[in-house]
C-alpha cells in the first residue's frame, strides 16, 4: 500500500488550488464569459465531442444566489479539511457533517478510503463536482441552453476527477512502481498509437475480424448498387413464413450490430424462428458520392430493397423492422408507400427510433441551428461527415464509461482493453454524404416538422405517419441515451395502426442486443397505452430475459403461412453476387 504524503502543506496546498477553482469557476460565470465561451465553442479535441456546442441564448446567474453557494460550499470544504487533518493525526473530528462517498468505480480501490491524502483528494473533487452541478443549476436561460450548460458542467468535472491523471491516480502510481515503469511506456504507447488512428481504443481489435467471427450468419448479397448490397440469409428450417423480413440497420454504424457473433445474432435468431431475413448493408460513403440526400437513401436503399425482397421471395408484401436512424428512414419510407397506396409492407419493428423530436436527449446539445449553418455550406457541397466524429459525439455522452475509463485503463496503466464484439463494432463506423445529414439534422432534430402531416415531402409525397396503418412493434431501452424511451414511446401517438409498445432494460444496443440463452436484464409490456410513458411504466407488466422471443411471438402472427424453404439464394433477376457479409461492410472509414 502507497504512504500517504505527510506534509500538511501539500494538502493545505491542494486546499487552496480546489478553492481557487471553485473561485474562478464562479467568476467565469458571472463576468458573462461564460454565455461568449459556450455560443462560439469550436469542436473539443480530446475524444469528447465531435460537434459543435451552441449556446444560441443569453443565460446569468443572480449574483447574490452564487455568492450564497460559495459560501455554502466554502463551509464544506472547511469541514472537509478538518476531517482531513484529523483522519491523518487520529485525533477524532467533529461529526458535523458526513464524509462525501465515492459514487462510482472510479474511486473502487482501497487507497481512495484508506490514504489520508488520497481520501480526502477524492472527498473534495466530489465536493467540487457537486458544488458545480448546483451552479449550473442556477442559471438563468431556456431550456435548451440549460440543458447545454448542465451538460458542459458534467463534462467539465468528470474531465477533472483526479482518478484521470497520474500524478491523483492512485492505482497507476501503485502499477508504475511495481511495474518498474513499464506500464508508463505502455500507456505511451497506447496513446501515441491511438493518436495516429484519430480515437480511443476500447476493445482489442486484433481479436475480431468481419467475415470470421463477425458477421458469420450464412448468407448472399443479391443486389447491389452504389449505396447498399442487400444480403439475403440462407434458411436454416425445413420450413419458412411466406412474407420475408427486411431488416434496415443505422447508416452510421455497421449493420453487423444485428449479427456480431452466433450466440448473439439478432439474425440468427430470426431465421431460427423461420423468416426469410434480408438486411440492408449501406455503403460507407465516399468522397465521390458526398451528395447523396434524404431521398436517395430512401429510393436507391429502402425502397429498392423492398422490391428485391419482394421478387426474390415470390411474396406481395413483407415485414419490415428499422434500427435507430434505420427506423426513422423506414418510417419514411413506410409513409411515402401509403401516399402511393403501396401495400409492399405490411407489418413494421422499429427499434429505438425517433420519430418525435421535441426531446432528444443529450445528443440535442450538440445540434443548433447556429452550428448547422455553419457547416451548411460544406454539407451541401457533398462534404462527408466522418463517421469518427459521430462515434466521438456519442461516446461524450456517457464520458466516465466510454472516454475516461479508456483513458485511464490505456494510457495511465499501460493495459490491453479486453476483447469486446459490441465495442469493436461501436468503433466500425461509417461516414456520411452532407446532404443528407443536413437534412436530417434540420428537418428532424432542430424544426421536428416529421411528426407534422404534410410538412415534409420526400420522394415526390407529402408524408404523413398517421397512414402508416399497419401492425406495428416499437421497442425502447429505459436506460438508452440516444433515443430516451419516453420520447420513443410517442410514436404510438403518431402510427395509424395498432402498436405494441415494449421496454427493454439496459441502454440503446445492449439493450436490444440481449439473446434469449443468457436470460439477462428484462422488459416490460403493457397492451393498455397512455398519454403519459411513466404511467403506462407503472402499470406495466415485468419479464426475466429477452424481449427476442415476444417479438418473434409477435411477427410470427405477421408472416402468413409457411412454405417449403428456397434450396437457393436469391433469384433468375436477382443472383447472388457474393457470399455474406458482403464487400461494402468491410471498407473502413477514410
């Protein structure tokens, strides 16, 4: 066990350094700087955002409130000192407030309880992260600006915990020594290299390859064009439903995320159960196809899958589920159908999609429209949204588990992270054309006008959700903080046809990728809507396991008869070009 330093004037020190932050935190805010520094804050650069962050309102705090918590504070931070002094001196101090405890796993070792200093280290950054997440609080502003500041607030102390840095961290001074220094090289080393690669290392990824051990359900791409191949699965029962299941993935992640490895294939299971499975695989966008819009997602991707699946299975319509950003453009998609009265589909999945705005959680801090119109002029001239910009947008969301305990792990005590299927595919993503982002962003997350009938046009109709009258299976995570289940659960609002609202445990992909073998988390259901989510919660019923098999229960009744399955792949029009996963899945992002 490390000794703790012995003398107080490092801690008297260190007293003075933590309040001075304080001070100067407080004096940012009041001065006004702080309103400047967040309407004009360029890209951060260390791994936790890739967006601009827009503060577009004015926003204040009362003078006399702040000064009210400093002192408040101030008074903590004495008492915190003097438990300090006497934890380290054994003399018994005043009880007059209880220790701050460690809330989280990044303070799990001994040496945060057991050194004084490091003890009381811990204690007051956890004070001072307090202390600033009241501040926040106190500002003055619309709401969404107070959700930019909050978010900034947590960005900024979960950045300074002293468990990020060598010289606070107990545990890598403790691997240093023992080590003899080897875990610093082999941190410097990780970071040099991450820093070539342009992100954070989360996963060993010399563990995985697409085609191996990724993506191995048996399958052919049938079709092929300059946005998508589109894969169909080899049958793997004597028998299959007539209607087959095209499966339309988030264009900006690999769709592998629904096949990772056969023990949780999402695929898998659904051609177990008997479906005809084809899956949508998108192109990660080159340079030279950088004005792609909206609508060509829809036409060249969507819709031609459609109909590829539609010949090849010999059936008049199919089932169709959507994933994310895959759900919101088959909504779309389902929506211009009913326009032209296209009865191609006849059941729809949607899997943590948004098709309501109004909350987007915290990935909203990160879309204004004082930032789109910056980078408007870019997207629209067929610029590309790098798809490492999004994966850093999204990983800022949750900094402490998918930034800073790599930076800790990694850099601060020289370790491998373990093999992970989920994260290497979180960090296999995939760029995008401007056009179509724009659209996207400014149409969906800043105006919301797709909940509105008739205000948007796509593919030549006006679309209107409300004819997407048709059984529908919406599923949300309660944890997911991409696509917040409350604001997934409106889009029974908006449906035409009889929904099914199910809630899964866990977050945005664990939660929807939880096979039925392990019997892990749980899920609620509830055949009674409401107009209020936390309602329908309450008197919702509680499930062990997997939501898999409720679905398939579920799509089952969607399906129609079964048949004798195709001894082929694909079709006379429709030949197989390739066997699965496919060319397009594998071309990284550049």
């Amino acid at each position: 066990m490390m000794k703790a330093h012995d003398p107080a004037h490092d801690w008297s020190e260190l007293v003075e350094q933590w309040q001075a932050l304080g001070r100067q935190w407080t004096s940012w805010w009041l001065s006004g700087e702080a309103t400047a520094a967040v309407a004009t804050q360029s890209p951060l650069e260390a791994g936790n955002a890739a967006l601009a962050l827009l503060a577009p309102a004015e926003a204040w705090i009362d003078p006399a409130a702040a000064a009210e918590l400093t002192e408040r504070y101030n008074r903590r931070f004495e008492s915190l000192w003097e438990r300090a002094i006497a934890r380290s001196t054994g003399i018994p101090a005043e009880a007059n407030e209880a220790p701050v405890e460690a809330r989280d796993r990044r303070f799990g070792a001994g040496e945060w309880r057991e050194e004084p200093f490091f003890a009381w280290l811990k204690d007051a950054y956890l004070l001072y992260a307090e202390y600033v997440r009241e501040l926040a609080e106190l500002t003055q502003c619309d709401a969404a600006t107070k959700r930019r500041i909050r978010f900034l607030a947590r960005q900024y102390s979960d950045a300074i915990a002293p468990s990020n840095f060598l010289a606070t961290n107990p545990e890598a001074l403790r691997r240093a020594i023992e080590s003899g220094g080897a875990s610093v090289a082999h941190g410097l080393a990780n970071l040099i290299g991450d820093a070539q690669r342009g992100r954070i290392t989360m996963t060993d990824e010399s563990a995985f390859e697409v085609g191996r051990n990724l993506a191995v359900t048996p399958g052919s791409v049938v079709f092929r064009n300059d946005l998508i191949e589109l894969i169909q699965y080899s049958a793997t029962t004597a028998e299959v439903y007539k209607r087959p299941l095209l499966i339309v993935p988030p264009c900006i992640n690999k769709y592998y995320i629904l096949d990772l490895r056969p023990e949780n294939s999402f695929v898998r299971h659904a051609v177990a159960a008997g479906h005809t499975v084809f899956m949508i695989s998108w192109r990660n966008i080159p340079s030279a196809l950088g004005q792609l819009t909206w609508d060509d997602y829809l036409e060249q991707g969507v819709f031609t899958a459609i109909e590829a699946a539609r010949e090849i299975s010999g059936s008049r319509n199919i089932n169709a589920l959507g994933f994310c950003v895959g759900g919101t453009l088959l909504a779309c998609a389902l929506a211009v159908l009913a326009a032209r009265r296209d009865p191609a589909a006849t059941s729809a999945t949607l899997l943590t999609a948004m098709l309501d705005y109004s909350d987007p959680g915290d990935i909203g801090v990160y879309v204004s429209r004082e930032s789109l119109e910056v980078r408007e002029p870019m997207l629209l001239s067929g610029g590309r949204v790098h798809g490492s910009e999004l994966t850093s947008a999204f990983a800022s969301l949750r900094p402490n588990e998918l930034v800073w305990n790599y930076v800790v792990n990694n850099y601060l005590k020289g370790r491998t992270p373990p093999a992970f299927d989920l994260l290497y595919w979180n960090s296999d993503s995939a760029n995008l054309p401007g056009p179509m982002y724009d659209y996207y962003l400014r149409n969906m997350y800043l105006d919301n006008r797709l909940r509105e009938p008739g205000a948007l046009t796509m593919c030549g109709e006006a679309v209107d959700l409300s004819r997407i009258a048709m059984p529908t299976y919406v599923y949300a995570s309660r944890d997911d903080h991409i696509v917040p289940w409350r604001t997934a659960y409106r889009t029974i609002e908006l449906l035409g046809g009889d929904v099914a609202f199910v809630l899964g445990a866990s977050g945005h992909i664990a939660g929807v990728v939880n096979p039925p073998g392990k019997e892990r988390r749980n899920y609620w259901t509830n055949e009674l809507s409401t107009d209020d989510p936390n309602d329908w919660l309450a008197r919702a019923q509680s499930h062990p396991g997997s939501w898999w098999p409720h679905w398939a229960a579920w799509l089952a009744e969607q399906s129609g008869a079964r048949h004798p399955a195709p001894r082929r792949l694909g079709s006379a029009r429709h030949r197989p070009l390739a066997p699965a996963p496919g060319t397009y899945v594998r071309e990284r992002v550049s």
